[in-house]
C-alpha cells in the first residue's frame, strides 16, 4: 500500500516540513561521494549503534570514539539508499503538512525531534546488544503518522495497492500501518533475526507523535481537526 496523497487542506506553507527534507536530502548528497567503507564508518559514528551505549567495554574495543548524544539526533536525517530517503520524504510530505498546520512552524521541529528520539529509544529498549546502527527519518515520520490519527482520523488517504486507487479512512490506513509494524517487530523478537528495518522505532514514533500532538497543537490553528461532537471537519474563525 502506498500513499498518493490525502484530502485534509493545507492552510500555511510548510516550511519546516520542507526545511527537513532539504536537509535530509543534503546529507544524503554528501554519503553519496563516500566510499562504501567510509559511508560504513559514517552511519556507525554518526547513526544509532545500541550496543555502542550499552556496553562501553565492546565500544572501546570496537574502536568508537567515547560516546556522544549527538548520534541521536543525527541519525534521522541519514539514508541507506535512494528508496529509504524517498519513502521517508514521501510519506512526510503528504502527512506532516497538516501537522506543522497545527502547531506551527517551530513547534513542529521540537515535535518531529522528540519523536525521532522516542523512537531510537524504543529500538534501542528492543535492541540492546545490536551492532547494527539505526538511521533513518522513518521513526520521527512515523510520529507524524500518529499524530495524523489523532487529529484527522476521518481524513481519507488515495493509497496505491497493485495497480487499482483506493481512498480510505485515515484511521483505517493508519492502523493498518501501526498493526504491520507491531506484528513485524514481535515476528523478527520471535526469530532472533534482525531485519534491515526498525520495527519498533516505527512503533515508538507512532505512539510519541500520537500522545505529544496534544501538547504541540495549537487549538487556535487546528482549522480541520476532526470535530468528534459534530462528526465532521471544522474550520475555525
């Protein structure tokens, strides 16, 4: 299922969406001139490696310098490849929008950065001896995707599957996303085989942006928040 847009309107331009993925974009740009091995060394030093904070003693050993805070905010605006850094833009342009809507520009930031974190967090909970760094904007979208939910669950999404469009119920795509990521995570706990993806920061972004939306918003700007006493969208004067 892929997401092709949706049909909540857009008030104010959203600059700090756009802000994100300029800079998203322009990191990818500089992993692209390294070499594959200095692009290795890249993600381990400046992506999430759990065990790197877990266990000092491997740390050292492995060789990582002592260890800093910054890999956690750093790590959400690198990509594996080109299909990781499009997926991510892709689903933050048609549903962060809405959300920078509400909160503001500014206020957007501190809500996209703390959703990052809550979901490194969760990885790291799951994954505490992983070698394997985590990167990715996917955990800090996926914050939006909640957030989405809270505020536009009868939004409607145009979603791609095989050939045909369909147009659902945000809440139905919604928790149909939330649902894949949580089976996912408790099937790869279930093997002992870490997959290339981070289920569970899916998860911890999803649940953060779901809960500190109602601390970012701004009643004042949520012109299309869904009205759960009229049952419709209002806008607000």
């Amino acid at each position: 299922m892929i997401p092709l847009y949706d049909n909540v309107p857009r008030v104010h331009p959203p600059y700090a969406v756009l802000g994100i993925i300029v800079l998203n974009v322009l990191a990818f740009g500089y992993e692209l001139q390294l070499s594959p091995l200095a692009q290795s060394f890249f993600f381990h030093l400046f992506g999430v490696v759990p065990a790197r904070f877990n266990d000092p003693g491997w740390a050292a050993m492995a060789g990582y310098p002592d260890a800093t805070l910054w890999p956690f905010l750093t790590y959400m605006f690198l990509h594996a490849d080109w299909l990781h850094l499009i997926l991510n833009m892709w689903m933050l342009w048609i549903f962060a929008d809405n959300i920078e809507d509400v909160t503001g520009h500014w206020r957007f930031l501190g809500f996209y950065l703390c959703c990052g974190l809550a979901a490194v967090g969760l990885h790291v909970v799951f994954n505490p001896a992983s070698h394997l760094p985590i990167i990715g904007a996917s955990g800090a979208v996926a914050g939006t995707l909640g957030a989405y939910m809270v505020l536009y669950p009868h939004g409607r999404v145009a979603t791609l599957v095989l050939i045909f469009i369909f147009h659902f119920r945000a809440i139905l795509f919604l928790s149909v996303w939330f649902a894949v990521q949580i089976l996912s995570g408790l099937e790869e706990a279930g093997t002992g085989n870490v997959a290339g993806v981070a289920w569970w920061a899916h998860v911890g972004g999803f649940v953060a942006g779901a809960l500190l939306i109602r601390v970012f918003r701004r009643k004042d700007r949520c012109y299309y928040c869904y009205n759960s006493e009229r049952k419709h969208y209002d806008l607000l004067n």
